[in-house]
C-alpha cells in the first residue's frame, strides 16, 4: 500500500506543480501584453506562484532527506 500511496503523491505533486506553473507562465505572457498597473499585477503573480512552489518543491525536499 506504501508504494500506491507513493505513486499517488507523486502524481498528485506532478499535477500540482503543473498547474500552478502554468498559472505563472499564463500571467507571465499576459504581462507582455499590457501596460501600466496591469503588468506590474500579472508579473507579481507570477512571480508570487513561481515562489509558492519553489517553496512546496524545497519542503518536500527537506522532509524527503
């Protein structure tokens, strides 16, 4: 059952990390396309989601070790 629970973590942190990096990249690319306030929220959110998983990627990192 350990090995199932591992595969659905793993595919559930894939997912996960997909989908927020997609999120970034989409706000990233709407950035490019604005000006003004607009650009400066998009690039901040991308950049808030790129940091949340930077952050969930070295948590599970250190609770791995």
């Amino acid at each position: 059952m350990t090995t199932v629970g591992a595969v659905m973590a793993a595919v559930l942190a894939a997912t996960f990390l997909a989908t927020v990096l997609g999120l970034a990249g989409i706000h990233w690319a709407n950035a490019r396309h604005v000006s003004g306030a607009l650009r400066v929220r998009y690039r901040s959110r991308a950049q808030i989601l790129t940091g949340l998983v930077l952050g969930w990627v070295l948590t599970l990192a250190r609770l791995s070790t």
